[in-house]
C-alpha cells in the first residue's frame, strides 16, 4: 500500500505513534508519506520506504494566522496525486483529518481514502469547545474509517459527538520491546543518581492536564522518609510552576530536570518507578513505554490509563490528586526491591503480550484494507 500520514511532529503520544507506525509499516513493505509542519521528533535518521513531506506555509501580509489546515490540505492533495496514495492516516480529527478530507474533495473519485485515529484531546479538549465541536463532528463522519487509541475514547467519541459506537475501531498504542526494555546498555544510572540513590521518573509535556506539581508534591513526601532521585523529563509551560514547587520543598538537589529527550528508552530503563499523576489520559503512552522498560506505574484512575494498567500488580491506580497514595505506593515499591522487581516484570510482560508493535501494527493493515474494501463514506 501507499499511505499518508498526518500528524503533529512535536512531543507528544499522537505525533510518536504516527511517526513509529509509519517505520513500523515501512517495514512491512509499504511505502509511507509522514505530511507535517515539521520533522517530526521521532523521524531523526533515513529509513528505506519512507518519505518527509514538510508543509509549505505561505508569508502573505494577508493572513495575521497564516492558515495551516488549507496549506495541509494543498500538500495533501499534491501528495496523494503525485504517489498515488492508497489512503490517508489522519491523526487527530483536526486539523488532519478536515485537511484531508478537502484533499479527498478536491480529487474526486480518484482520491485516497481517509482513516482518522482519535487520540484524546481531540476528542476531550480541543474538540469539545463550541467553536470546534462541528468541525470535530463533520471531520470525524467524513472520514472512511475511525479507529480509537482506547475503549475510553471511543466511549467519549459515541457520548459526545454522536458516532456510532460500530464505526470505531479500537487500535490501542503500542512500543518496540527491542527499543523499550530493561537494562539498556549504556546505562545512565550512575549519572542520575550518582550516590546509588532509587530512581522515580515523570515524562511528559508539562501541560497543566499532566499535574506535574503533583509529581513534586510525591517526590516531597517520599525524599522526607529516604533518599532518592526524582528524574523529569520534559518541557512545557508548568515547567516553571514544578522547579519552583521543589524549591519551596528543599528537594531540589534531588530532582533532576533534563528537558526534552527524542530518545527517552534510555532514561526509562533506570527508572525504579514511573510517576504519572494525569488529571486525563486518554491512553498513556509514557507509562506504557515506562512499563516496557520494566518500571512499575504509579498513576491516576483517569481515562484509559486502568485499560493499561492493572491496580496491585504491575502498578498502581490511585485517584486524581491523591499525591499521599502515591507516595505511600512509591515508597512502598522503593522499600521492597523484590517486589519492585517482580512488579516491573509483571509490567514488562504485560506490555510486550498486549502492545507489541508485532501485535499492533498488523491490526492496522488489517484495518486499511477493510476500509479500501469497503465503500465510500
């Protein structure tokens, strides 16, 4: 197959699924088309079958917000006419999967079919607004396939925007186990925690839905009944508000922040335990990757994250803002090594049997050629 696919390229769980999909597909034999502003950070060297196509927005005195979705869907449509392209994987309703559809529009007959993946704030956030919400619809039921990232987000998706629940299929993230795995090789642990001390990890953008504070807040409790590290990596705009928070604590020559990192599987291996506090996630691909890497989770009762993870044996699901029960767990988990490791492998496990790439991935092949099978929404 020839695939499109639409993403943001920034840091975030859409933009790294949609980019490791495309080299995953690549690597089945199909010839993959990532469409996008920007590299995506995930697209760092050359892969055999796969093909960055930035977007060109035009500086014309005009436009005070120069539009995005219009220039995507030009790019689209020169795209799918140039390579012929099969379908377009859309991810996130918008801008890609409107942008998409013009393309389709524009090319008739002849145009690709549209497969849109639902991510979350798409659907829970941005999608919800009233300026958006018909945008959000309207992209949603024109394209010819829907796939959701969770049983949650499809339950959002028929709830709120009137979808019927049979149109979406749930396609869940997934991670590499020979990326993602304990004991990587070289190990950064003794940079981390020079003196030996346990590592708790956090990885996120830092938006306010990620409560980051609350990390701190964990970490604050935990550093007061014994030593240990607290790695953040990351970048956004509560950045300020956490480093600010641990020195109010006096924690801060214990909390590490290293901003962002492209190749977090590195870091992710010397984590003790994953700290994940989300006030929503609609799947949780960091804790899934954290999992992957052999770290119990420690997390929020929010959104898909108790699809992924399963309280008491391979972490723990604790409520929103419960920052004393996720200390009480993390210092659980740090007082008993043994239990830590056997939860990590648990976690490791659990990963690798539900959310291989090896799994995943051919359940969207499968998925692509139903819709090419099928005909036109």
């Amino acid at each position: 197959m020839k695939i499109g696919i639409s993403c943001y390229p920034t840091y975030g769980g859409s933009g790294a699924v949609a980019t490791e999909l495309g080299l995953k597909l690549a690597e089945h034999g199909h010839e993959v088309h990532i469409v996008s502003y920007a590299l995506p950070f995930r697209l760092a060297s050359f892969h055999e079958r796969v093909f960055f196509h930035e977007v060109e927005m035009a500086d014309y005195p005009l436009f005070e917000y120069p539009p995005y979705s219009l220039a995507l869907a030009v790019s689209l449509h020169d795209i799918a006419t140039r390579y012929e392209l099969d379908l377009v994987h859309a991810h996130y309703a918008i801008p890609h999967a409107a942008s998409a559809w013009i393309a389709q529009e524009m090319m008739g007959s002849a145009g690709p079919r549209i497969v849109t993946t639902l991510h979350g704030t798409d659907i829970t956030l941005v999608g919800m607004q009233p300026s958006y919400k018909p945008i959000t619809r309207f992209s949603i039921l024109k394209s010819d396939g829907l796939t959701a990232v969770s049983e949650f987000l499809r339950g959002e998706t028929v709830t709120h925007f009137q979808v019927p629940d049979e149109r979406i299929r749930v396609i869940p993230n997934f991670i590499d186990p020979d990326v993602f795995h304990p004991d990587r090789q070289p190990c950064h642990r003794a940079s981390l925690a020079p003196g030996g001390e346990p590592i708790l990890m956090h990885v996120s953008n830092f938006r306010p839905v990620k409560r980051v504070t609350d990390v701190i807040e964990v970490f604050g409790r935990v550093r007061a009944a014994r030593r240990a590290r607290l790695v953040m990596v990351g970048d956004g705009p509560d950045r300020i508000r956490a480093e600010q928070r641990a020195r109010e604590l006096g924690i801060e020559s214990d909390v590490l922040f290293l901003g962002k990192h492209a190749t977090v599987e590195e870091l992710l291996s010397c984590a003790d335990a994953f700290l994940l506090p989300s006030e929503a996630e609609s799947f949780g691909l960091a804790a899934l990757e954290a999992m992957a890497s052999g770290a119990p989770v420690i997390t929020s009762r929010a959104g898909g994250l108790p699809e992924l993870v399963a309280d008491g044996e391979n972490g723990y699901l604790l409520d929103v803002g419960d920052v004393e029960g996720m200390a009480d767990a993390a210092l659980e988990l740090l007082d008993d090594p043994e239990r830590a490791r056997a939860m990590g492998r648990a976690a490791r496990s659990w990963a690798v049997e539900r959310y291989s790439a090896a799994r995943v991935v051919p359940e969207y092949e499968r998925f692509y050629a139903d819709v090419l099978a099928g005909s036109r929404t």
